[in-house]
C-alpha cells in the first residue's frame, strides 16, 4: 500500500445465529492496535450479523502495523448464572509503502575517455519532505556496473538534503567500459511493517577509445621509383599492433588498401593477437590510371558495447608511370635535294603516328618540336593525342650559309593533367641541310703570252670548294 493521502477502512464481520443462545445478549465490539488505539460497539440485537469498521484516515507511515478486533457476549439480564463469553480476537496486519522519490541525478561524462584515465561517476538524491513520512527513514544508494555488480553503497538518515554517492574507475582499462547504474530506496529505520520505496534508478555510460598510434609499414614489390606501363606491382602493407594490459577485452584488427579515388583495394580483419598482420594488393598489368597515392589504413575494434574504436593510422606510397614510346618520327624535306642554294626555300616536315594503346587510357597530348643543330627550338606544337597523324612543318626562307645543319625532330607523349603519370621518352629523327654559296664569275685582268690574270669576290666562305 502506497501513501497518497489514502484511507483505509478494517472491518470485522460478526455473524451471530446460535439455536442454543435462547435469552437476549450484547455483543461487545473492540478495535485495537500497537497504537493503543480503541473503538467499542455494544449491540443487543439477537441473531446478530453486521460488519464493524475502524477507519483510517489521510495514512501516514506510522499508521503500519497490526489491527486486532475482540469481542464476547454477555446477557441483557441480571442472572447471575450466565456469565460472558470468551473473548474471540481477529488480526489484520496493515503494511504501508513508502512513496517514490524523484530520479537520482548523475553527473555527465565525457563523449569517451583513454586508457588509463581515472573517471569519477556521482550521484546525487534529494528525497522531498512529506507530512505523511512521520517515522525514521534511510536513503539507501548503490552504484552498479553493467554486471549488475554493486561497485559502491551508501545508507544515510533521510533527512530531506541532498545525499552524493561517489565511484571512482583508475586507470581505466577497455573492460571498465559500460552502463553505469545509479540506484536508491527510502527505507524504514526499524518498522518491519513499513515497506522500501520502489528502486529509483538513472544510469550514465563510460565509453573507453582504444589508442593507436602505430603507422603501418609500406613495401613496393619490385621496389622502384617509376614503373612502366604494364608493370605488375605488388602494395605491401604490414603492422604490428603493441600489447597493452589495458586491453583487456578480445579486439580485431582490420587492415585496408585505398587508391588515388579512395575506393577500397583490398580489406582484411583479424584477431589482434599482437603479431605482425599483412595485407597486399597487386596491380596486374598497370595502366597509366593506376598511377597515384596508394594508401593502407588501419584501426582496432571490438564488438563491446561502449568501446570506441580507434582511430585509423595511414601511411602511403606514390606509384608513378611512365607513358610508353617507341615509335620514332618521320621527317619529309621539300624540295628534296642533296644540297640548296642560298636563298632557296626549304620545308621540314615532321609526322608521328602514335598508336592506341589499352594501356594509355588517360588524356595524354602529343608536344613536338624542331631544333637547330645548337638546340635552340624553331618550332613547337601540341595536341590531343587522339592516335591520329600529327604533322608539324617549318619553312627556312631564303635559305643562307649559316642555315646549313641537322634539323631534329623530338616528340614525347604526356598527361593532360595526372601528375604521377610521367612523360614518355623523347624519341628523335634527324636531318642534314646542306647550303652550297653562289661565287661571281671572274674578271680579266690582264693577258700575256704566258699568262693570265683574273680577279674575283670571293664567296662568304669557299665551302671547301676547290677552284679549278
């Protein structure tokens, strides 16, 4: 029975109807409790069956307890041969709960804390003051693991202030991680009819991060630092992850392979049972879009409730490709001559036919130039490298002595816009110009019977041509 301003009526019911009691009686009612509480009822009514009630009004705690009804008889007449009856009790025990209080209030917590923090649970409960709580109570506190395992208890005189319970976890360990319960009653001091107050609980949750600060181990199988198109390399990716006794509870370990994009390679999860793990992946036949930031990333976590999983450490490796080349330029001269006079016109032109390649699949873009034979550049092109012929032509007017010398013609082949896909080699074709000066024909002098004498200007330079 709760206290709410309640009442409570005990009844005792009398059913008199005896054949042999042949004269008028009373019947003589009372009520009484360890209260030394008293109510009479004397009726003389015969045969006699009615109900008598003692009531209890606006309940207080100090209302528990046992109720006894007696009664007897005894004759309306003045015979002094019939005496009264015995007296013929009735017991009813009146037990009364004690009302609930408000929930206990718990200190917040940190969203998680590390290994080896120390973290104080507190709890705190203000029983409110009730005219109907007139006996001595106790607040009886407890705190309780996720194992229902009491961690802590506190019982004080509930004198309506504020009660704290304290918990306090050192250097916590992941098995430390959990709901943490905080539970109370209000008790009677020593009313063994007066019943606990229902448990009034409020939990909090400690949530435990596992650590990791180890970077995983990167190999390149072969190791180098530019491969080729068509390559087959092999990412390697190991860790050991260190023993701490802090962690106490059964954890994996999951290792992970991203590409430049980010998409997952290659993901493995295993035991961590503090050995070396490896993971690799293995780029077959490599296209210039496996070029890139390769990353192995990797964090511990369990299935337990309220452990947070780790942070995941990276390293990465930059895989770089070389765009392939073979194919060498040709080269058309127009006019084509074994030499040229000076002020001739001459045009080099240069024209590549780079094939399609399954291996090339991302824009590249074709870069072709003309150089003189002191390297300096003449003429420069670039275009889409879309496996059509490409021709650039440079035109030598006036063609002079100084013109005379190899033209070469370089191409390579590049990316549009992915840094770690590299520049093919530079493949080159070569071409001599040959430029023959123009001498003035010579001028008679003077003649004798022996001899003749002419003069002429004499070319730029003689071009090693003999005079003959």
């Amino acid at each position: 029975m709760k206290l709410a301003m309640m009442s409570l009526s005990l009844v005792k019911s009398l059913s008199l109807t005896h054949h042999w009691v042949d004269i008028n009686t009373t019947v003589n009612i009372q009520w009484s409790s360890n209260k030394n509480i008293s109510q009479q009822y004397s009726r003389s009514i015969h045969p006699y069956n009615k109900y008598f009630n003692y009531n209890l009004t606006n309940m207080k705690l100090s209302d528990a307890g046992e109720y006894s009804c007696t009664y007897y008889l005894n004759s309306t007449t003045n015979n002094p041969y019939i005496i009264p009856s015995d007296f013929r009790t009735g017991v009813t025990k009146v037990t009364i709960k004690i009302p609930n209080g408000n929930s206990p209030s718990v200190t917040q917590l940190n969203p998680y804390y590390n290994l080896g923090d120390s973290i104080s649970v507190i709890c705190s409960v203000t029983y409110p003051h009730s005219p109907l709580i007139d006996i001595a109570t106790n607040v009886n506190i407890q705190w309780f693991n996720s194992f229902n395992r009491i961690l802590h208890s506190y019982t004080g005189i509930n004198n309506n202030t504020e009660h704290t319970i304290s918990y306090t976890i050192n250097n916590v360990s992941l098995s430390d991680a959990g709901q943490y319960t905080c539970q109370y009653n209000i008790s009677s001091t020593n009313h063994s009819f007066v019943l606990p107050s229902d448990n009034m609980k409020a939990s909090t949750n400690v949530s435990i991060k596992i650590p990791n600060d180890k970077v995983p181990v990167i190999n390149l199988i072969p190791h180098q630092s530019v491969y080729d198109a068509g390559s087959d390399i092999t990412l390697s990716c190991s860790v050991t992850y260190p023993y701490s006794s802090f962690i106490d509870v059964n954890t994996n370990l999951t290792l992970q392979w991203f590409n430049p994009s980010n998409h997952t390679l290659n993901s493995s999860t295993i035991i961590n049972d503090n050995n070396e793990h490896t993971l690799t992946y293995t780029i077959s036949n490599a296209r210039l879009s496996d070029a890139g930031q390769y990353t192995c990333s990797f964090f511990i976590h369990t299935s337990v409730s309220h452990i947070v999983t780790s942070d995941a450490t990276i390293n990465f490796i930059i895989i770089n490709i070389k765009i392939p080349n073979v194919i060498t330029p040709y080269i058309l001269v127009h006019p084509s001559k074994p030499y040229y006079n000076v002020n001739d016109n001459i045009t080099l032109s240069c024209i590549i036919n780079y094939p399609t390649n399954d291996l090339i699949d991302v824009n590249t873009t074709v870069n072709i130039q003309w150089h003189n034979s002191s390297n300096h550049t003449l003429h420069s092109y670039t275009g889409i490298n879309n496996n059509t012929e490409h021709t650039i032509s440079y035109t030598i007017n006036n063609v002079s002595l100084s013109d005379a010398g190899q033209y070469t013609c370089q191409y390579n082949i590049s990316s549009t816009n992915h840094s770690f896909v590299l520049p093919s080699d530079n493949m080159r074709a070569s071409v001599n110009v040959t430029v023959i000066g123009t001498i003035k024909p010579p001028i008679l002098i003077a003649i004798s019977s022996s001899s003749l004498i002419l003069s002429w200007s004499p070319p730029t330079t003689h071009q090693f041509i003999p005079i003959i």
